[in-house]
C-alpha cells in the first residue's frame, strides 16, 4: 500500500529551481509553467486535477494528468529522482511535485487533489515564478 499523503522531503528547494532553470533553458512549455503557477497560487497549494483542467485550459482530468506527469517526469529527471512504482513497476510521476489527497463524495472537492511539496512551492517563489 502506497501513502500518496506524504510530504516527506525528496529534493531541496534549491535543487528544484535549479532543475526548473535547467528545464526553463531547455524548453519548458508555456502550460507546463502555468500548471505550476496556478497550482502554486491555489489556496494551500492544493488543488483538484478537474480544477486544474479548467484553470490551464485543457478539456479535462485525463489531459491535465497526462501533461502534469510528463511535467513531473521532466522535473524528476533533472532532480535524479525516480519515485515510487505503481505495482505494474512504473512510478508516480506526480509525485516529484505533489503529495495527493483524496476528494470528499457528496462535496464540490469529490475530486482527487495534489498537494505541492512545499520545497517546491519555495523554489517557485525565489525565482519570482509564482
């Protein structure tokens, strides 16, 4: 059983902003930086995948998931940082920026929510992003 609740430190804040200036020299793409910065800008830095969606501008929970983990991906990358496997043996991109929290049935936040490490939430101010 995996706990995706966990904030545990994997990288400082200063080695995500050198991974984010190392991505922003190669090529980072404008919805990649505007998925940081507006889930950076969420109240907690928590926000829902559908919410995410509707603020970036993508069609829906699949298309933001899809981009945030190959913006993880990218990211984890940069850091040397693998994160844990799905059983199937691949990891949870997401993971590199993100803690995640299950929505509440019943509730506008039924939706599954990340959560920004908070190290990177740091990097991400220093570097005047968010």
């Amino acid at each position: 059983m995996h706990d995706f609740s966990d904030p545990s430190l994997i990288r400082t804040s200063e080695q995500f902003k050198a991974a984010l200036l190392a991505l922003e020299r190669i090529g980072l793409p404008a919805k990649h930086r505007e998925m940081l910065l507006v889930h950076c800008r969420a109240p907690k830095h928590t926000i829902s995948t559908v919410q995410l969606a509707k603020e970036v501008g993508y069609p829906g929970n699949k298309t933001v998931n899809l981009q945030y983990g190959t913006l993880a991906k990218r990211i984890a990358t940069e850091l040397h940082y693998k994160p844990e496997p799905f059983s199937n043996d691949k990891p949870y991109w997401w993971r590199t920026l993100a803690s995640g929290e299950e929505g509440t049935l019943n509730t506008e936040d039924r939706f599954y929510k990340w959560i920004m490490r908070p190290e990177l939430v740091q990097a991400l101010q220093e570097l005047n992003w968010a």
